[in-house]
C-alpha cells in the first residue's frame, strides 16, 4: 500500500494469532526494507480469522485479520544488527560451532540441521 510516498508492509502469516516469535521476523523485515532503501512507514501482521465463514461468489473480505506491530517492531534495528554480526561472527569460523541438539531444534519449529546435528551425536 502506498500513502503519500510512504509504504506499509504487510506480512501474512498462515495462523490464527499473533505469535511473539513473529515480532522478531518482522523487524529483521522492517530492517531489511529499510537498509534497502524503501520509505517504509508502517508494518502490519495479517492472520487468519479462525471465526471467518466463506460466504461464497469469490468474497474473501474478512479472512484475515491485521495487527498493526509498527511501535513494536521499527525500534529495533539495533537488535537486528547484534544478530546479523552474530550471524556473521559464526559463519566465519572455520569449524562449525558445537552446540547439542534439544528442545531449542523444534521451538518454534523444527530446524532443517536437526537430522545432521543428531548423525554427530551418534557417530
């Protein structure tokens, strides 16, 4: 959507709810649009309505539900930035970092490394 030169993003999540974990999402999102140089302005989160009936001929008004999460998420380019050098301060070793496997793999999904991460337990 475009307001006066301004954006507003809008990231739709497949839930029915506004999950915590998705404020982190949408400000590495913000921070991302706005490094790149887009008059970002606002982000929403749109979910499912879970009480939405499809009253047919094509009419999809009301199924999902925005939560404006701007004031949450648009102060916290700082804290980006400390995971994006973390990021970069791992990917630069030469060895991988030795951290077993654990409730952390599946929260708040499974990780895709799972499975490998497992194989070195058991060699």
């Amino acid at each position: 959507m475009v307001v006066a030169g301004v954006l507003q993003m809008v990231d739709v999540k497949a839930s029915g709810s506004v999950k915590d974990y998705y404020q982190d999402d949408c400000a590495v999102q913000v921070y991302v649009a706005r490094k790149a140089g887009l008059p970002l302005a606002e982000l929403a989160l749109a979910h499912l309505d879970t009480k939405w009936v499809y009253p047919g001929g094509g009419d999809y008004k009301g199924l999902l539900v925005e939560n404006d999460l701007t004031k949450d998420v648009f102060g916290r380019a700082k804290e980006v930035e400390e995971w994006i050098a973390t990021a970069r301060t791992v990917a630069s070793k030469r060895k991988e970092p030795e951290s077993g496997t654990g409730s952390h793999c599946h929260d708040p999904y499974d990780c895709g490394f799972v499975g490998y991460c497992e194989s070195l337990r058991e060699a």
